[in-house]
C-alpha cells in the first residue's frame, strides 16, 4: 500500500516541541504546494493542531525513516532530535492511526469532537491545492466517515470531560434549556472563557463580566455582546443573573455570602452558582441557602470522572468499527491496485474487436451491423469482466500482483509499449509496500 505518515502529538512530544511543529495557514498552504505531487511524492496532506502535526503522504516507494525525520523537520522546521522521535507509519497501520484519528480514539481528550471538523479542513486544504491523490483522497474520507459513524454508533463523545464542560451539564439539569438565561461571569480568564464558550453554544445571550483588570474584562465582553460590570460583583449584579460563574485567581472569595442573600432576597427564582476557581471564589456558606445551588470543582470533577469512564468503556466498542473501516479501505486498496492493468487489458481487447468487427464487416449485410457491434462489445465484456474478477481475487485474498503483471506482458503489442511499460512500473512499485 503507498500510504505512509510522520507526527508528534501529546503522547511523544511536549507542548513546546508542538507549538514548534504547529503550521499556520499559510505555512500549510506552502508546504502542500512545495511537496505535491515532487519526485518520490505522489500525494500529500498535513494536520496541524494544538495536540498534533502529522504528515500523511502517499509515495511511490517508500522513503526510510531517516528520510521522512529529515521531511519532517524541513516541513515544520522543528529540530532533528526532535524529528527523530516522530512516529512512522506505513500501509495498514497508517490507516488504521488515521481513522483512529478521526474517531476521537488517539486525542488527548477520549473523544472530541473536533478532530473531524480539522480532518476534514486538512483533507479540503490538500485537496483545493492539487497535493493529493486517489489514495489520499480515498485514505482521508474514509477516516472522516468513520469518525462520524463511531460517534454515530457510540458514546465515545457523550458526556462533558472537562471542568467547564461539567459546569454547563449542571446548568442543564437544573434549569433546561439556557435559552433567556442571564449570566454573570467573573474573570476573564482560559476557565473563564471555556465555561462562556460551553454556555453560548447553549444559547446564553444575555451577559455580564466582572474582572480585576477591567481591559481583560472588556476583551470578553465585547466578544459575548455582553457589559463590563464593577469587580467584585455588586448586589444588583448578583440579583440580575440566573447563573453566576465564577473562575479568578483570588486568595480569598469574591462573592461573599452577606452580598449573595441580599441579591437573592431581591430576585425571584433560584440562582445557580458555578465556582470553577481553586482557591474557592464563592464563600461556601451559600450552599445552605433554600434559593442558591452551589458546585465547585470537586463537584465538577466527580462528573468528569463518571463520564470519562463511560467513554472508556465505549471506545471498546468504537475499536470494533474502526477494524471493520480499515478493513474495508485494505479490500478497497488491494482490489484497486490493479486497475491500470484492467484498463490496459480493455484498451487492447477494445482494439482488437473494433479492427475485427471492421474487417468483417463486409461478410454481413448492412442491417446486421449494428447487432454485430453489440455482439461483440458483450462477448469482450465477459472476455474482460472474468479476467479482471481473477485479478481482484490474487490482489485481494492472495496479495498476489503475478497475475496482472502475465496479463499486461501477454497482450503487449511489442516489448517497446509505452502504456504496458507504465503499467508494469506501476505494478512493480506496489510489489515494493
């Protein structure tokens, strides 16, 4: 199979090794046009992400690991030694990390969901700049597809495993839909922004934000269409939210509970509380009043903990699928790999029979021509049509390229054809993966 990879991800480099491996853009777009289609190189396509840099490529031999380490490090421009411990792929393990990949079974966080969205921009990226090729192409909607059919299938992706994705599962469960709900976030931090990011997906539209620093205050509220409120949150603020989160890097709370009953005595309706920071934001006395539910990170992390075992326990499952997808791209390939074989047989068959059925044609009146055209185009299908299912059977079940290599010499019209001696260059270099 001429299908091979190079990467490093959060299993074998550490954040500052990818950041130097990560490629913006334009450096994407200059790398596919410098490496498309170039000597050795047949088709190539890059993910680039925060946890991962893999080139996958599909050569017409394949390169040692030596040469792709140096590949690799001219692409990203990370250093040798840091080349060297990349991983290398090639032919059915190659695919079966790919499709991995997409399901969400190698990423740092046990079934994310964005890893297909990437997938595919890098698969879309490769392609509109004319780097990839059959295999590629096929190689990559294939791993599209099953991560979409294991998420489908499974519960690889239910459930929130992370701490602001928790916070926003409590919400649910206690207020429903958060379509009209108003939220006060103070900070405006990474926590911060993660827990409004969650919360805006849920259709929050309503917004206020508190901070220390009052810029960074204003950078996220512009970014939620919200308002800069004064820090630490007044009464008024408290008593305008539904939902208060709160994620600082204060000593001590922020939001005190004298403050806190004095805001819930003047609104209607229970206040859910969200306190994401360590030390604590939120004063814990607010969890005996009747009005207020408060959580704080253990709470969230007892419930990431729940959900990230029950993702473990569906990525049993999701292997299943992804050797039943690797499977069927490995029948795909080895059934393919002879097709310039076929189309060779059908070029010389198709010649043969029109120059017979001219030569012929004299030997039969005018009004049978046609049905002669036909007769022979069907006896040349079937001629055509069993050679070629015993072809796909050696590649396939027998891994066997003999047979389509004897095909291709026995109807060459000379030892000099162009088209017969492409084909066997072909064939010769899929005798090499």
């Amino acid at each position: 199979m001429r299908l091979e990879l190079i990467g490093l991800n959060h299993r074998v480099a550490p954040v500052e090794v990818r950041e130097q491996a990560a490629l913006g853009p334009d450096q994407l777009d200059g790398a596919l046009r410098g490496l498309g289609g170039g000597g050795n190189l047949d088709g190539v396509a890059i993910l680039s992400t925060c946890n991962r840099t893999e080139l996958y490529l599909s050569p017409r031999q394949h390169f040692t690991d030596g040469e792709l380490q140096d590949l690799y490090s001219r692409v990203t421009g990370v250093a040798a030694e840091h080349a060297a411990s990349a991983y290398v792929l090639r032919d059915d393990e190659a695919i079966r990390h790919l499709v991995r990949v997409a399901a969400g079974l190698d990423s740092q966080m046990l079934g994310e969901v964005q890893i297909i969205g990437q997938l595919k921009e890098a698969y879309d990226r490769a392609r509109d700049a004319g780097a990839t090729n059959n295999i590629l192409n096929k190689a990559l909607l294939r791993a599209i597809e099953a991560g979409k059919d294991v998420r489908n299938r499974t519960g690889i992706s239910q459930g929130a495993v992370s701490v602001a994705s928790a916070a926003v599962q409590m919400a649910q469960r206690i207020f429903g839909s958060l379509q009209g709900r108003r939220v006060l976030l103070v900070g405006a931090g990474e926590t911060a922004r993660l827990a409004a990011n969650h919360l805006a997906g849920q259709g929050v539209a309503d917004w206020r934000v508190a901070n220390r620093t009052e810029a960074n205050a204003r950078v996220v509220a512009d970014l939620l269409g919200g308002r800069v409120v004064e820090f630490p949150p007044s009464c008024d603020d408290l008593a305008w939210a539904d939902i208060v989160v709160s994620a600082t890097g204060a000593s001590e709370p922020v939001i005190r509970a004298t403050e806190c009953r004095t805001a819930l005595k003047k609104r209607r309706g229970a206040m859910l509380l969200l306190d994401l920071a360590i030390p604590r934001d939120i004063d814990p006395d607010l969890a005996r009043h009747d009005d207020a539910f408060l959580y704080t990170v253990d709470d969230f992390n007892e419930l990431v903990e729940a959900n990230l075992e029950q993702r473990r326990h569906e990525a049993t499952r999701a292997e299943a699928l992804v050797d039943k997808h690797v499977e069927d791209f490995v029948s795909w390939y080895r059934e393919n790999r002879v097709a310039p074989s076929i189309q060779q047989l059908h070029v010389v068959l198709e010649e043969l029979r029109s120059r017979e059925v001219e030569r012929n044609k004299k030997r039969f009146v005018p009004e049978d021509h046609e049905e002669l055209e036909k007769f022979s185009q069907a006896l040349m299908r079937k001629v055509e049509g069993m050679i070629a299912i015993n072809l796909r059977q050696a590649s396939l079940e027998e891994d066997n390229l003999k047979m389509a290599e004897e095909i291709v010499r026995a109807v060459a019209r000379d030892k000099g054809d162009e088209g017969v001696q492409q084909v066997l260059e072909q064939l010769r270099q899929e005798g090499t993966h």
